[in-house]
C-alpha cells in the first residue's frame, strides 16, 4: 500500500525529495564540521591557558633546600582570581610524596584523577560544587634554590570554569543552526527549482505526445532539442508512433479496399433491381434478375462473414483448443465436400491422412478457422488448375503441432506474383475476370486466421510446376 | 441510337442494358473485356459509349485514348468503381464526356446518356420540332399539332434518329446501323417497311408530308418544302 502510493508520488516532487535531502546532508555534514573545528580550537586555547597557568604556578612552588619544607610564594594579586566569587579558578599544589601543599578554598575536593595521573600533563572535565570545570594535571620539577643541582617533584593543578567556553559554543552553535535552518530553506526552494526546470524537457515531450492524434500519427516528435538522455524515450514513442501508423494506415486501406470492393456486388445489385423496376413486367426476364441478384448476395454474405470471422479472430484474445482427430476431421470433411467441384472443373482430390496420432494432442484453432483455410486452400488449388490436374491434401501431426499441405501440379503461380500472394484482393490473373470467383480475399484471411493463433501458411513452389501451400498449425499435448 | 457498354461484369453489363433499353430511343451491344470493346468502338460507328477503367485486356483509360487518337467523337460516358475526384479529373482529361461513379443510380445514368446524346447532336432542348410535330426525347412521346401520336419503340427510335439529323439524308445503311444492336440480321427492307408505318402515322392523316424519300440516297425528315403526295 506504501510502496504503491509512494510510486504514484509525482516525479518532480520525488526529484525535488532527493536533491533537498542531498543538499540537506551535505550541509548538516558541514555545519557539524565547523561546529566540531571550533569546539576543539576552542579547547586547545583553553587547554594552553590552564597549561601557562599550571606552569606559572609552579614557578612559584620553592624549596631552599634538601630537608627544608617547599612553600607557595603567593601574591596577593594572584590569590584574588582564586578566591572571586563567580566560577573562580582552581588549584592544588602536591609535592612529590602526595602531600598536598596549598589548594584553593573553592576546591571542594582534589578530583581523584589529580592523584592517579602518571603523565606529564594530562586535560581533564570534572566538576565542581556542581559546576563544569576542565583542569589540569602538571608533574615537574624544580630546582632547589640553595643547591640547584638537587630537583624535588611537584605536581601542580589548575582548573577553569568551562562556562564561557559552552558559552561561546552555544553562539556558535546558534549561529550554525540559524545558518543551517536557512540554507535548508534555500535548498528547499533551489531543489525546488531544480527538478522543475530539470523535468521541462519531459513536460514539453509529453505536451507534444498529447498533441498528437489518431489523424496526425505522421507526426513525430522533435529530438534534436531534447537532453541525450530522453532521446531514447522520444524514439520509443515514435516508434510506437510509426507501427501504430502503419496499423492504422493497414485497417483505413483494408476498410477502403473492402468498401472499394463491395461496390462491385452492390452496383451490380442496385442495377439489377432498378433495370427490374424500369423494364414492363416479364416474369422470366425477372426471374432471371432474380437469380443473379441471389448470386451476388451469396458473395456479399461470404465476404461479411470472412470479414467477421476476422475481426472476431482478432478482438478476442483467448486461445482456442481443438482435439487433433476434430482437426483431421474438418480438413477431411471440407476436402470431401469439395470433390464435387474438382470433378466437375475435371480434376481430381486426393487425400493422405496420417495413422498414427499423438495422444492428448490439442491444435490452437477452432473448427470454423480449420474449416475456412481448408477450404480456401483447397477451393484455390481446384479453381485454379486446369483439367487432368490432381490436387494432393496432405495432414501429418506431431508433438508441437500439425501441417497441412496442399499441393497441385497446375500452373503453379508466376515467381512475380509470389511476393503479393497473401495481399488483400490480389488475384493472381490480373484480368479480374471474375471466372474464378473470389474477391481475393481468401489468402489474405486464411493467413491472417492462422497467424492469430501463432500458426502460419506458406508458399512454395511444387515441382516440376505446381504450387504449394502449407498450413502449420500450432498445437500441445496435454496429459489428462 | 446506338450504344455500346464495355463493362466485365457480365450481370452488371447486363443490367445496365437492361435499364437503357427501357428508353424506346436506344439500342445495347455489349463487350466484356478491353480488346473486344476497342474493335467495336473502332469499326461500328456508335452514338455513345459507356466505359468501365478496370477491364480486363487493354484498359479503359488507354482505349478512350487510342479512340480519340483515332479521330473518334464518339461521346464516352465512364462508368467505374473509381471514384475519387482525381479519377474523374483523369478520366475527363483522357477525353470522356462523362464520368459516373459506382454504385451508381440508374436514373441518373439514363439522364446523363440522354444529355450526352443530345448535346453531341448539337441539339440541347429535349424538345424536337420538325414543322408542327414535336418530338419529346425525355418522355418519349410524340404530338403533330394538338394530336398525339403513340408509336412502337422501333417506329419512335426511327423518328427520333431522323429528328436528331433533320434536314439531312439518312441513308438505309446509317439507320439499320443506328436503330438495331449487333444481333439482328440486317434486311434493309425492315426499314422501308418501318418507314411506310411511321408515314402512315406522322404523315398520311396531315396536308404537309415530313418525311421524304430521296431516291437512292436515304430518307430525310424536314419541314420545308412541305408537298402533297
């Protein structure tokens, strides 16, 4: 449910998300660097102050000499920062056997840290009646003042208020995040920006695709002034542009060819009736008109059906079955049905069924389409031999499939009129006289019917003259 | 009249002759492919022709051309499933007198025939006088002063061809050409014998005589020099 609405998020605010969230983290990683730079510069001065001081302090620890008892040389001067009211500093001054010597009265306590330092010198935090403090810890030693060849150890510790430090930290800090929070804005608002006037190119792509309409499809949209990396979008769309026009172009001359073609039928129709209207009546003379007009309906009524045949063909996607022996069956019975003809055109049919079949094997067809090419390709190959000719009708089947092949040894077709075979309303004798019958359709559907269900028919020539169609037929077993 | 249909489907061309021939004024011969349709229209000499563009043989566009190249004014109505206006521009280019697309009605065919017709007789009005006979060429009826006259299709495609070349000597061999299609055995006493009806009829009841006998030469119809026989 998330990831489905966070797809549908507009592109340009998810752009816009992605730039803000970068430029956002870039600047947190840059605020956090100065703030951290400044802690520590902060720090070292605060650290070289306490160390100045530690060490001035211990100027002022003497011992005259070996026995003699060190002492603390204060002034009074000195003693005053000690000793004000407000975070005043701290210090202790312990010789070298742990004794302590002198500390402030501010110190509540020598932090434990003090006494376990083994280091030269070591920074520490600590606190103070409550207050922060940072110390630190100075092991030295001085010379005697009788005998300068003697040292004794001191070790000295001094401590500030880190107040003004945190302080000064917390401006700054304030000061980065004022500087952060408006650069958020400002990045806010640049990201903003940045993926509108990024997305134009696709915004001014997807105004022209809009534009484009089922009577423009010669349109194609402009990629020379697109960023390199929509060009290939452009290209799929018009590519998808060019087959949709080609589609298009292919139904409007199929629409035209068929509407071209009707009008021979319908004229010879309307002119029938009408010369039937104009004439005295006769009854044998309309009679005849009659007849001829049920001729033409008859192939008005053939033509509208391979239409429709067709077109159902084509706008229902599910996938027909049909049981090999049905299959057999229907070229066998269409085959025999048009004996008939062969005989009276004097030719003659013969057929070749195979004896074995694969078990559970379905064909992806239906009946009426098997029944359709069947009879085209075998009406084509007796109308279109002479007599003495004999027309060959071969089924075999395997796991894959079947084919079904018909071939003659007529006239065979002339190698130029191959390429325009399965072309709508092309006849293969140009004269159009129409003894043959047909519109030119019938190859052209056929093809069409078995290429709906992946199959296909193809044509080759039959030696030494003949042709030869071949219908493969798409199919699969199925175990019960 | 004469006139030939070329046309290849045979039913259509049928049809078609059917629908002109309920006019009394015409006669059809029919050809069904471009090579038979050319050696008619070249040897027989027709009033009109109706052409089909897709026919089988020499198409029709090349044999209107050939015909005009010939020196033919045979009037050529193109009748054909072509129809967009850059068709009809070729066809009229290619020098038809007309051109009907299909499905096409077949009153208007028969209008536009007629017209064509008349027009190439350089006689536009419909209305035909020969003195005070006046022959209607759309309705086909015939009137000598306030009387009608009802004659038999044969007789009226006779006095109408006559009409259409009045003042002029038809000969015997024009008019057997004219008024019977390619079927008939041609007696050319059929034509004395119509003669002497349609004079029994358009002539014998007034004074003045219309058609006359030029001997030798043919019949012609005129007004003038109106005799008593």
């Amino acid at each position: 449910m998330k990831s489905e609405k966070k797809g549908r998020m507009r592109l340009s605010i998810r752009l816009a998300l992605l730039v803000f969230l970068g430029q956002a983290l870039i600047l947190g990683t840059f605020a956090a660097t100065v703030y951290f730079y400044c802690r520590k510069v902060f720090y070292d001065s605060l650290d070289f102050a306490l160390e100045a001081n530690a060490e001035s302090l211990a100027t002022l620890v003497e011992k005259e000499d070996v026995g003699e008892h060190p002492e603390l040389e204060f002034a009074d001067e000195v003693m005053r920062r000690f000793s004000r009211k407000k975070r005043p500093d701290l210090f202790a001054v312990i010789i070298n056997d742990g004794q302590l010597l002198e500390k402030s009265k501010s110190l509540e306590k020598i932090p434990p840290f003090v006494h376990h330092s083994d280091n030269k010198k070591r920074f520490q935090n600590f606190r103070n009646r409550g207050r922060h403090y940072r110390g630190v810890v100075l092991s030295l030693s001085r010379k005697m003042e009788k005998n300068p060849d003697r040292t004794f150890q001191v070790r000295v510790f001094f401590a500030s208020s880190t107040h003004p430090l945190g302080e000064e930290l917390e401006d700054i800090a304030e000061f980065i995040a004022w500087f952060y929070s408006v650069g958020l804005l400002i990045s806010f608002l640049l990201a903003g920006l940045i993926s509108w006037r990024g997305l134009a190119p696709l915004r001014r792509l997807a105004l022209e695709t809009g534009k484009i309409r089922a009577e423009s499809l010669d349109r194609r949209l402009s990629s020379r002034q697109l960023p390199r990396d929509l060009v290939p979008l452009a290209g799929a769309v018009n590519n998808l542009l060019e087959r949709l026009e080609t589609a298009f172009e292919r139904e409007r001359q199929f629409s035209s060819d068929a509407a071209h073609e009707l009008r021979t039928p319908v004229t010879t129709l309307k002119s029938g009736i009408q010369a039937a209207l104009l004439a005295p009546p006769d009854s044998r003379a309309d009679r005849r008109v009659l007849r001829d007009l049920l001729v033409d309906v008859e192939r008005l009524e053939g033509l509208c059906d391979s239409l429709l045949l067709m077109a159902r063909e084509t706008a229902n996607g599910n996938t027909p079955e049909l049981a090999v022996t049905e299959w057999i069956e229907e070229i066998r019975n269409t085959m025999e049905g048009l004996e008939a003809l062969a005989e009276e055109n004097g030719s003659r049919i013969v057929g070749k069924f195979p004896d074995q079949i694969p078990e559970g094997l379905f064909m992806k067809t239906d009946a009426s389409c098997t029944r359709r090419i069947a009879m085209n390709l075998i009406h084509n190959a007796i109308a279109h031999c002479g007599k003495g000719t004999t027309v060959r009708v071969e089924v075999d089947s395997g796991e894959s499939g079947g084919h079904m092949i018909v071939r003659d040894d007529g006239p065979g077709i002339d190698p130029e009129d191959v390429y325009h075979l399965f072309q709508r309303f092309f006849r293969a004798d140009q004269s159009r006289a129409r003894t043959t019958g047909g519109f030119g359709l019938g190859l052209a559907i056929s093809r069409t019917l078995a290429r709906i269900h992946e199959g296909e028919i193809q044509y080759s020539p039959e030696p030494p003259h003949g042709s030869r169609f071949t219908w493969h037929c798409v199919g699969s077993i199925r175990h019960p | 009249m004469r006139i030939l249909v070329i046309e290849d489907e045979v039913r259509l061309a049928r049809n078609i002759r059917k629908g002109i021939q309920t006019i009394p004024s015409f006669v059809v011969d029919l050809s069904h492919d471009g090579e038979d349709g050319r050696h008619l229209a070249m040897t027989e000499d027709y009033d009109l022709i109706v052409l089909d563009l897709m026919i089988p043989g020499i198409d029709g566009l090349t044999l209107l051309r050939g015909l005009r190249k010939a020196g033919r004014r045979t009037p050529v109505l193109i009748l054909t499933a072509k129809n967009t206006p850059e068709d009809v521009i070729r066809g009229l280019d290619y020098g038809s007198d007309d051109y009907l697309g299909k499905p096409f009605d077949m009153g208007e065919l028969l209008a536009r025939i007629k017209a064509l017709v008349r027009r190439s007789k350089g006689r536009p009005d419909p209305l035909i006088r020969v003195g005070d006979l006046e022959i209607n060429t759309s309705t086909h009826t015939v009137k000598r002063g306030t009387r009608a006259i009802v004659l038999p299709a044969l007789e009226y495609r006779l006095l109408e061809y006559l009409a259409f070349h009045q003042g002029e000597v038809v000969s015997k061999t024009r008019l057997l050409e004219h008024l019977y299609d390619y079927n008939w055995e041609k007696f050319s006493n059929v034509i004395e014998v119509y003669i002497c009806s349609l004079r029994s009829k358009i002539d014998r009841p007034f004074p003045v005589k219309l058609i006359r006998t030029m001997r030798g030469q043919g019949y012609m119809l005129s007004a003038g020099e109106g005799h008593t026989e």
